[in-house]
C-alpha cells in the first residue's frame, strides 16, 4: 500500500499517548512503505510537525492537550487544503462524524476498531477516498 508513484510514504501520526502513537507506527510500517514518520504528541505540535514534514497522510486525534484535533485539522486544513486526515477517537457518535466531516477530514476510525480497519483507512485516504467506520 503506497502512492500511485511507488514513493515512500510520509506520515505524521499525533496522539498525546506515546504507545498508541508507536502502535500507530507500528502498524502501517507493517504493511505500508513508509519514508518518515512524524510524531505529535498534542495539537500545537502535530500543525508544527505537518508543517515541517508535508506529510501525505496525518492520523490525527481527537482528545489531545493544548489543542485539540479538531482545531489542529482545521488549522491543517487551512495550510494544506488537499491533505488527508484521518481521525482516530475514543468517542463515539453522529455529532462527532458529522464535526469531522465539517472540517472535512477524510476519515473517522474508533481506536477499539484499530486493529480491524486502520490499514483499510489509510490505504483509502492515500488513494484518494474517503474513510468513516464504526459510527452507525
């Protein structure tokens, strides 16, 4: 699972707990070509990191410190209006769907469902779709 092109895969993974953050990686390192791997550990960061790094893919989440991800996709999306998000959150429900969708980012994953549906996210977000799973 990489770009059309063949390259390598920049990713920029943002979570205030540093284990999921390292599972994140882990995971899509285990099936995905990745070239760097950014990491954010609040809001304020992860707009720092996607400005540094131009990722082309950020796994964002929802509840972090400083600033939470709503704001920092909103942030993002200003700067970049074309790059993927996808959302990972513990909470779930329409209203929050339809937050994201609002910002838009491109996917909504629930981290119980992780292990399940990450790889399909990611590999729909990097092929140009969209992803939202678990929220009905």
């Amino acid at each position: 699972m990489a770009p059309k092109n063949g390259q390598p895969v920049r990713i920029l993974v943002a979570d205030d707990h540093e284990t999921v953050r390292k599972g994140i990686v882990m995971i899509l390192s285990s099936r995905i070509k990745i070239g760097e791997c950014g990491e954010a550990a609040d809001g304020l960061e992860a707009i720092e990191k996607a400005q540094e790094l131009e990722p082309d893919l950020i796994v964002l989440d929802i509840t972090m410190p400083k600033l939470g991800g709503f704001e920092a996709a909103r942030e993002i999306r200003k700067l970049y209006p074309r790059m993927p998000i996808l959302f990972l959150s513990m909470h779930e429900g329409k209203h929050i769907v339809e937050s994201a969708k609002a910002i838009p980012v491109q996917g909504f994953v629930m981290k119980n469902q992780v292990g399940q549906t990450l790889l399909d996210a990611v590999g729909a977000l990097l092929s140009g779709r969209t992803f939202f799973s678990g929220l009905e």
